[in-house]
C-alpha cells in the first residue's frame, strides 16, 4: 500500500499526504482491514453505520473472558471485586474522555438507549400538554421517534429547526423555535448524513436562557473530535462505542448529576435499588439507579480500553486528519459529472452523502461492493431529512471515513463510481 | 384502472441459466441482469401504490398478483422496481414464477436457480431491498390459492 501511494497519480497536497501518512501509521491495528471482499482488497467506507476495531480491542475483551469474568456490584469473592473495579475504572477512564464526572455517566447500549432513557425518564415527569420539544430536519430517526412517543403520551409539541442550502442549520430561526414554552432540544452533534457539525454552545446558550434543556446525539461526532460536555454546557449527552473502535451494545450517556438525581429509574431490576420491600423500593444512587440488570461488563470495561486506544493517537489529530481526507474525497466526488454531494457546511465532517444522476443509490452500492467497496445506500435513518432534501429515491449513497482510511482508497472508490456508471449507462 | 395485459417476457428461465454458464465475470453478469431489467416492461404508475408495495429499505419493488380462474389456477405476475438491479432480479423471478400453478410456485428451486447465478446474496436478509420479502410474497400468494 506505501509503494501503491507514491505512484498514485495526483500530486496531494500536504495535509492529504499527512492524513495517508497517520492512516498507514494505525491501518495495521485493524486485522479486518486485511480481508479480500468479492477477491478485491476491502475499502471500508461505512464508518457511519459502525467502526472497525482494532487489535487492542479485540485483546482486551479476550482478556476480559480469560482473566476476569464475574458478575459486579454484588459479589464478596476476587473475581467479582476485581471486574466491578474494572468496570467503574471504564466508567472513570469513558466520563473523563468526555469531560465529565463519573457518576454522571451512565453505561447505555447506544445512543438510542440513551435517547431513549431521557425521553422517558426524564420527559415523563418534565413534559407536558402544549409543552414543546425543539428537534431540527437533520436527525437520525433516534433522535425523532423517542420525542415523538413522549409527545404522544404527554400532548407536548414538537418543533424542527430547518437547514441551510449548504445543510447547516438555521439558526436564524433560534429566535422563533427556542421560547418560553419549549422543554428541551434535541439535536446532533453531528450529522450522519450532512457531516454537518451543528452549533452546540451557541443553542445551549439559547435553550438555558429560555428555561430549556439540551440534549446533544454525539453519535457521530465523539468518534471523530475531542468533546467536553462540560464546555458544551449541555444537559445530556449520548455516544455510542462501535461508532468509535468499540464493540456493539455499549455506549455512554451523560447527565447532568442534579437532573438524573430527581430522575425516575428507566427500567426496574437488580442493581438500580437501594432497598425493596414487598409494599415497595428506594432507588439506589445515580448511576446505578439507571443501570438495572447485569449490565454489559465485558464490553463497559473494554469502553475504557476504547477510550484509551483513541486518546493514545490523539483525537484531536483523528480530527484534523479525517477533515483533509473529507476535503480531498468531496473535491474528488465532485469532478464526476452529475454527481451531487449533500451538505457543504463549513468544517462538516466525513459524513459524505452523494446521489449521481439518476442511479439508484442501491445499484450504485452493490456494483462497489462486487468491488470491494463498503459504502451505505439508503436514507440513512433520516427520512425526514431526505424529504428535505428532496433525494431521488428518498436514498443517498454514503461514504464515511475514519482515521485508518486513505487517499488510495478514496481514488480506488472514484474509479469504482465511473466503472458503475458505465455499466447502467451501456 | 385500466387491467393490466399480462406480459411475458421472451426470455426463458433456462436461456438465462444457459447464458450465465458463458459469463464469468461479475460485470458481465450485472449487465445481463440490467438488460433483463430494460426488458421487463414498466408497470403503470397506477400500481405503484402501497397496497403493492413490497416492504424493503433501500429500493422499492412493486408487485401485482392476478390469479385466474382456471382449475388448478394459474397466477400471473406484474411487478417493478425504482432500482436497475433490482429490476433485472425482479425480472428472473417472474420468469420462474409468474404463469404457473400454486403448487408450480411453491416447488421452484429459487435458492438453487440464484446459486447458479451466482445472485444468491441476493437473497440474503442483509439485502434489506425487498427483494427478498418479494419471494415470501410470491409464496404466501401461491400457499392462499392452494388453500382456497
């Protein structure tokens, strides 16, 4: 692959040739990204929808099995003293890589969980007839449908901030959208769709002068950007690990201490109590008290190795990186003719959504799979926003990069594009 | 709505199968299946309502049943889709399913004739396309009329 990128046609520019250099430095960490797919080297590019993980990882959750396996939080014996350290080590190593304190973080299976969890934990008791709950057109149907459910029950409303041309998002219309009777808004961080990162502060600002609350959906931005919610200034925040080298089914959410204390526990169970009785319960403190069950020790604890993984390369430096590479693959899909790429909102991340004339996202995704190409076709999860949009199809084709992607791949991709469009075009 | 003319395509089942033999790589074979796409003709816009609509994900198929009166009864299929290979795919189908009987329908070796395609991933629950949900429809359709 390094002989492969000195021969590569075009001259990249630094910071290009820096991002391929970083990539190449971590590629190795990742055995998947050996895999042939249909004969053809894979290209990952669905980095959206789920992350590779690399060898430490993958040790660490053998270690995990190997060395420590028992239950936590309820066990005198070795075993069980040494994972429930373990795991509110991870819990200590997750909350500092955001920020925040450790008992304001509570170990999730995903960010929907998370989304989920406030939506009724804390919407239930908060919300309201006519009350009203503040989303935008861009959200991930995570970010909608929770809302919605609440607002169901409760008869509260709720509002949408629109988008720009550019797929940024209107804050012109702040002034409009965030009044006295709005309870919440509920926005991303960043879209999986637009790569748009949206304006955090300036609407957390907006909402706590209006008596609202903010969650921001950090899905997509925590893997790729150093965050700090305490700088943010919002009152939840909710990650999901396999987004960021992690494995499935566990994720973070943050919570202000104040507000999870008077919250009511999502779900009843072992753990989550301080006491019950047959005429009744007390709940057990926070983060427990939303923790009900045997929680998914193995993959919380690795969650810190996760962390640790991502901070020894420097997130900040995945950042700068993946922005060069974003640049160079939007400057690449937009030399083919036809081809729309959506959002161009200044510092947008490696989100990268694009239609090409007519062909259906679905072909297009299928003929680079036949070639080693892993990108997503659909709507992504955000039907509102392909509305919106107005996408052909309600679909986009999606490629989405991490820091273990290159410029060769991106280049290997564009080839794929024009061999795809003179298959449907002959 | 005007009623459909039921169309048969020219092509066999078989000549497919015989002419994918020849084909040995990929492209070659998408490209038979885009052509037999083209060929399926276009079902009216009146059909694409959602009381034909296969669910899927990402593309949509359409998929319009007409069962004849005859003993045992014989069921033709129209059917579309908004994608090209997924067309070509639908138009294989018919070619397998479409002017036969229940029972016919219900003994077709689909996973079979798709493995000598080599299309079989096709058929895979991750190719969320409706493709798939196509053939459980085309079954149940079948599986109804054998019990009526």
């Amino acid at each position: 692959m390094e002989e492969t990128l000195v021969e590569s046609p075009r001259k990249l520019d630094d910071a290009v040739r820096l991002s391929d250099e970083h990539a190449l430095r971590y590629r190795g960490d990742f055995p998947i990204l050996d895999r042939k797919v249909h004969g053809k080297p894979l290209v990952y590019l669905d980095n959206s929808a789920t992350s590779q993980k690399p060898r430490a990882v993958l040790d660490a959750l053998e270690d995990y099995y190997t060395r420590l396996n028992a239950n936590v939080h309820r066990g005198l014996h070795t075993l069980s003293e040494e994972a429930t350290n373990a795991y509110e080590a991870a819990r200590e190593r997750v909350a500092r890589f955001i920020n925040a304190p450790a008992r304001s973080l509570v170990f999730v299976r995903n960010t929907t969980e998370g989304i989920n969890l406030v939506a009724s934990a804390w919407g239930r008791k908060n919300v309201g007839a006519g009350d009203e709950i503040l989303l935008s057109v861009m959200e991930h149907h995570s970010n909608i449908v929770p809302w919605q459910m609440l607002a169901r029950e409760t008869g509260a409303v709720l509002r949408y901030f629109d988008i720009r041309e550019d797929g940024s998002l209107d804050m012109d219309q702040a002034d409009d959208l965030i009044t006295e009777r709005t309870r919440i808004v509920s926005i991303a961080h960043m879209s999986n769709v637009l790569g748009t990162v949206n304006p955090v502060e300036a609407i957390v600002e907006r909402a706590h002068d209006a008596g609202a609350l903010v969650f921001v959906d950090a899905a997509q931005s925590v893997p790729h950007m150093a965050v700090d919610v305490a700088r943010l200034g919002c009152d939840f925040f909710a990650f999901s690990g396999h987004k960021m080298c992690g494995p499935t089914g566990i994720g973070g959410l943050y919570g202000r201490p104040d507000l999870l204390e008077t919250m009511d526990p999502y779900m009843g169970g072992g753990s989550m109590i301080d006491e019950v009785r047959l005429d009744g319960f007390t709940c057990a403190d926070i983060p427990e008290k939303f923790e009900a069950g045997t929680p998914n020790i193995a993959h919380a604890i690795v969650f810190g190795d996760v962390v640790d993984y991502l901070s020894a390369i420097g997130v900040e430096h995945i950042h700068t990186h993946e922005r060069a590479l974003t640049d160079y693959t939007i400057e690449r899909l937009s030399e083919i003719d036809g081809l729309t790429v959506y959002g161009h909102a200044p510092g947008r991340g490696g989100a990268i959504s694009f239609n090409l004339d007519d062909m259906h996202p679905s072909d297009l995704s299928t003929v680079l799979d036949r070639q080693g190409i892993a990108i997503r076709a659909g709507h992504h999860c955000a039907q509102p926003l392909m509305r919106r949009l107005g996408t052909p199809y309600g679909a986009t084709a999606r490629a989405s990069l991490y820091f273990y992607n290159t410029s060769e791949e991106i280049d290997t991709m564009i080839a794929a594009i024009h061999r795809a469009r003179n298959l449907f075009s002959a | 709505m005007e009623d459909l003319t039921i169309v048969t395509m020219d092509t066999t089942i078989e000549e497919v199968l015989e002419d994918f033999e020849y084909l040995d790589d990929w492209e070659e074979r998408y490209q038979e299946i885009i052509d037999l796409g083209k060929k399926l003709p276009p079902l009216d816009d009146a059909y694409k309502t959602d009381a034909y609509k296969v669910k899927g994900c990402v593309s949509q198929v359409w998929l319009v049943p007409h069962v004849a009166g005859t003993l045992p009864p014989t069921i033709t299929f129209d059917a579309d889709s908004d994608a090209h290979i997924v067309r070509g795919l639908v138009a294989i189908l018919l070619m397998v399913y479409s002017g036969k009987t229940p029972r016919q329908i219900l003994d077709a070796d689909i996973e079979g004739i798709f493995d000598r395609l080599d299309l079989a991933s096709h058929l895979s629950p991750s190719r969320s396309n409706g493709f798939r949900s196509m053939v459980k429809k085309i079954r149940s359709i079948a599986g109804g009329a054998l019990a009526n």
